[in-house]
C-alpha cells in the first residue's frame, strides 16, 4: 500500500520522519495521495498513500494521474508567454484585442492584470444565481457566458485589489485559441507539456472521472464518497491531469528557464505589489524563504507544487480527497523535517476557495 523511496545519511532521517507522519496523519485526516520531495533535483522522499480506487483497491503509486485543477494555471500562463515571446501577444494590451467577447469589460483591464488575478471582471460564480442559470460551463458554452459575465458590475478598479477568480484563466485559454489558431486542448499538450517533459500530462475538461486515474473522494458522513470531478469554468484554469513527475517539470522550468525568453521568465516572476501573483504562480515567503508556488483543489482533489529556488527545495502534494488543509500541513511538515522548525512569519495563500457548493 505504500511506496517509498529512501535514502542513506540524513536523508533516510527525513525519510523515516515523513514516513511516520503520514502514517499518522491519513489515518487521522483521511489522506490519500502522492507526496514527493527533492532538493537539488535528488528524489529524497517519494510515497504514495491509500488508494486510487477504493473500491476495487487499486494503489496509488507514482504514476498515478490525478486532477490538478488550479494547479493547471501555471501551465496557462506559460502557453500565454510563449505567445509573448512571439510578438503576438502583449501583456498590458486589454484582453479583448484578441478575445472579442470582451469588448464591454471595463477598458483599463490587462492581460497582465488577469493573469495576476487583479483584474477585478466580474467572475462566473460570483453568486449562486448567475452561476445556477449558466452552468455547467463547457467549451462550447463559455464564450457566451463571458459575453454576458462581463456585462455585470466589476468587483473593484482593475489593479486596486486581488480576486482569485477562473475567468482570469478561461480568458488566457480563449486567447491561446484565437492568437494560435489551435484548440487550447492541442496547444497546452503539444506546445507546452510535451515539450517541457511532461508527456503523460493532458488536458481533459469534461470527463467526470479521469479515465485510469485516481477517483477524488469526499467526506460524507464521516465516509470517503466517490465525487465526480467539477467542470464547471474550469476550462484554461484547472483542467490538466497528471502525475508527480508531469508536476515536476514546473520545478524544472523554472530552475532552468525553458520554453522562455529570459525577459518571459522575468515576467513570470515578478509579484504584483497588490495579489503577490507573479504570471501563473505565487510568489511570497514562507518559513523565510522565497517560494513559487501554486495550489489547486475543487471537488476530490488538492495539489501543491511548492518550489524554494534558493534551495531548489520542492514539495508535490497530489491528493485524491478533498480536505483543504492536508497539502498545507504536509508541505510545512517536509519543511521542518528537512530545515528544522522556526517560527519566521510565513504568507498562506487561498487559491481555489470561493466555489459554490
């Protein structure tokens, strides 16, 4: 039921404290799912915990596909400056140059802006009335609803304030499609997953259970429920499903700015002073140490990849029940095991809250 790696010297130690704490806390938080840790590109931990399917007791393992849902985000916004690096996107040009659908939305919103959640459009699921009368949210469906979405009031002067919100990312994904020509399906896998090393990655917004992979469960009644995965807007912000080593690469764009013109990666890394999102990732301080990070988590699902560059010290949280705390408290727990504890301020972040349920 359990795969670990582990490792001589200190690391076995790290090794044999997260074992033990796993041990304790799916039993006492219900948790399943893989965990990986690395420092300096070295696998020092690497489990998988409880079952893809409980039913017929298939094991996670760490070829495991799970739903990454916002966690699909940082992937978006690479797609987006690879099209900056050509010229034919700009980043501080209003979206609806190259999204028509836009045109009514408030004439001071960026590119730049949406993908630093600070754009302040009106969202899908702002309240259960407008959400109710136009979900589900498919493809086919979602410039319609943008159309008529950015016709409601703006919840806040573009630039004032953050506002976590899909449309963000939906209208990357609209503009990836209408700048390239391709469907935001065949250019997120083919120009960017593939090519950054993530082959087994793919897009899939509309299957309610990942074909081969693991089933999300819920809470219910103190039972784990199968829960059929959230499609609704979703589409461009948190559709792609993969493994441990499809979430890796994002560590390895990073470390080694692939894809991207440095001037991309500048950009890409550099926090708005009002929402502390750089383009597709958080960008903050935690435990005293700069992180790039991104979380996902909607019905079934939580995941983290969390990235401290001046360590190269990465943690992947891929989790196939929906506790909203779990990726949290084993990220801070593989930090102590590793660094030691200490009580440095450290900035939490809330990625994927708000969804109506």
């Amino acid at each position: 039921m359990a795969m670990t790696i582990k490792l001589a010297g200190d690391f076995r130690m790290f090794a044999e404290k997260m074992d033990a704490f796993l041990e304790r806390y799916s039993k006492e938080n219900s948790f399943m799912g893989a965990v990986r840790v690395t420092v300096g590109g070295k696998i020092i931990y690497e489990r998988g915990i409880g079952y893809a399917d409980i039913e017929n007791k298939k094991e996670i393992n760490k070829d495991t596909l799970f739903t990454f849902y916002s966690m699909t985000k940082p992937f978006t916004a690479l797609g987006i400056m690879l099209l900056v690096d050509a010229g034919l996107v700009q980043l501080d040009a209003h979206p609806s140059l190259y999204v028509p659908e836009l045109a009514e939305l408030d004439p001071r919103v960026t590119v730049r802006m949406m993908l630093q959640h600070i754009s302040g459009a009106p969202d899908m699921e702002q309240d259960k009335e407008f959400a109710a009368l136009y979900a589900p949210g498919t493809p086919d469906r979602l410039r319609e609803h943008i159309r008529l979405v950015v016709k409601r009031p703006m919840l806040f002067a573009p630039g004032a304030e953050k506002f976590y919100a899909n449309i963000n990312y939906i209208t990357m994904a609209l503009i990836i499609e209408n700048v390239s020509g391709l469907s935001y399906k065949e250019y997120t896998e083919n120009r960017v997953l593939k090519p950054l090393g993530a082959p087994t990655a793919y897009v899939d917004c509309l299957s309610p259970f990942v074909p081969d992979g693991a089933i999300g469960y819920e809470l219910v009644d103190g039972v784990l429920t199968p829960a059929a995965r959230g499609l609704n807007w979703m589409y461009g912000a948190g559709d792609i499903v993969g493994t441990l080593d499809d979430a890796y690469v994002l560590n390895l764009a990073h470390k080694n700015r692939l894809l991207l013109s440095d001037a991309a990666w500048d950009e890409i890394e550099n926090a708005s002073s009002v929402s502390s999102m750089g383009l597709g990732n958080t960008i903050n301080v935690w435990h005293g140490k700069k992180r790039i990070a991104h979380n996902g988590g909607h019905y079934g699902f939580r995941t983290l990849h969390n990235y401290l560059p001046e360590y190269d010290f990465d943690v992947i949280i891929l989790s196939n029940v929906g506790l909203a705390t779990s990726r949290v408290d084993i990220a801070n727990f593989a930090h102590d095991a590793y660094f030691g504890a200490n009580d440095l301020l450290t900035e939490e972040y809330k990625m994927d809250g708000g969804y109506i349920k």
